[in-house]
C-alpha cells in the first residue's frame, strides 16, 4: 500500500533523478518554459519553486545551495540576478503547470511547466482593467 507516500515516481536511480530535476530547472531558467511529461512537471515544479525562494533571499549562502543543486554557475547567475528580483512581491507560486494531453507514442500525459507573470506584468494589467473601467461612467455622462 502507498498510504502518505507523497512522491512522484520517475522510475529512474536517485542520481539520475537529481540530475534530471537540475537539468530541467536550468532549462526552465534559460528558455522560460519546457514541455514535459505531467508527473515530471510536478517534481520540477518544486525544485524550481524552492530555487526562487533561495534566489529572492538573494545571500551569498543561498546562491552557494543553489549552486549546489543545479550544477550551472550561468543559470544560478540568471536566476538571481534577473528572474528573482521580478517575483520580490510574490509569495509563492512562480509556476504554471499547462495540462497538453498525451503523447503521440505512449500516451503520457504532456504538458508545459512555465513561470507565471511578473509583479510588473500583474501590475500592468492592473491599471488596464481599471483604466476602462474608470472612463466608461465618463463616457455614459458624455452621451447624456
């Protein structure tokens, strides 16, 4: 019985999986989204969920545990330098898993792990929604 195992089974050695897990978080960081299997994408997601709350803390401690899960010095470097100061308003959730359907060969089921919108991005269509809202009344006014 599998009672509260909470783990997503890869199928693949506990080296193998750590290696996978950072590799895919570093391709996360460098393309901004990656197209994977769905149980694949939860395992990611929390690594790369982890990744940012160390890269928002921004310390030289941080950036060394970082450095010492994904094995890319650039990717770590971006990640703390470019993607973490667009989510210092966030508190959580910096993915987004998009379900694709499954797979043409084996019928698993795909889809696409990517970062969710920046403070500026949600600020932005913030003022857009209000902006219409706020001269509609003006406009009605006008008319009469």
């Amino acid at each position: 019985m599998r009672h509260r195992a909470a783990t997503f089974k890869i199928n693949r050695s506990s080296s193998h999986v750590r290696a996978l897990l950072a590799n895919a978080v570093c391709s996360l960081i460098e393309h901004g989204q990656i197209k994977t299997t769905l149980v694949r994408a939860k395992r990611i997601r929390q690594l790369a969920e982890q990744m940012m709350t160390k890269a928002k803390d921004g310390s030289l401690h941080a950036r060394r545990l970082a450095l010492a899960k994904l094995h890319q010095e650039t990717q770590v470097v971006r990640l703390f330098d470019v993607l973490a100061p667009q989510y210092k308003n966030r508190q959580g959730g910096y993915t987004r898993i998009y379900k694709l359907g499954p797979r043409i060969g084996d019928a698993a089921e795909m889809s696409l792990l990517s970062w969710v919108e920046t403070d500026e991005e949600v600020a932005a269509q913030k003022a857009a929604a209000e902006a219409p809202a706020a001269e509609a009344p003006k406009a009605e006014e006008e008319a009469k």
